[in-house]
C-alpha cells in the first residue's frame, strides 16, 4: 500500500494503484487516472464507470459489461483497450476485480 494524491485527494493505493477506499472517488480523481492509463474520458466511459460502481457487489466481468446495454464487448475494449476490465475498474475507483490477474 501507498499513499497518493490523485487530483488533490489523499488517497491510499495497492501496488497496482487501485484505491483502497472506493468512497473517496470522484470524476477528477477518475480523470486523473485515466490519463495515467492514456485514456480521455467521454460521457460513454462515465456511463461504464457508473454501471461498474453501481454493481460493483455483483462479480463483475466483461461479459457482464458487454450485457449491460450500455456498451458491448468490442465497445469496451475500445473504450479501454489493453484490458478493460482491470483498466475500467481502476479508473472507477474500485477494487481488482477477482477476474484480472
């Protein structure tokens, strides 16, 4: 664990830099981490992003995504190419998915 400040939050983070505690998310601390991660965010990523915290209990998956009527599979790994899962989540200020390795 680490100590960081994302858009001007104290925030404690994993080695991988997944925010430890989700409540202290916001969209500039997701903006900042999406350009960390290359990634200009559009209303369609906050439309993921919400959808992925709104159901972040219920064993998220890419296939779950691609589901969700928001967005489909090819859709998600152009929103956030080069593992969208892993990628999403982190920008949304969550935990790992059990799913990533």
């Amino acid at each position: 664990m680490a100590q960081k400040t994302i858009a001007g939050v104290n925030l404690e983070v994993t080695d991988e830099g997944y925010i430890v505690d989700s409540s202290k998310w916001n969209e500039e601390v997701a903006k900042e981490i999406a350009k960390e991660e290359n990634i200009e965010l559009t209303d369609k990523h906050f439309e993921v992003i919400k959808f992925i915290r709104d159901n972040v209990d219920a064993g998220l998956t890419i296939r779950k995504i691609g589901k969700s009527g928001i967005v489909d599979i090819k859709g998600f790994y152009d929103l956030f190419p080069g593992g969208p899962l892993k990628i999403s989540t982190k920008i949304a200020g969550i935990k790992k998915p059990a799913s990533c390795v």
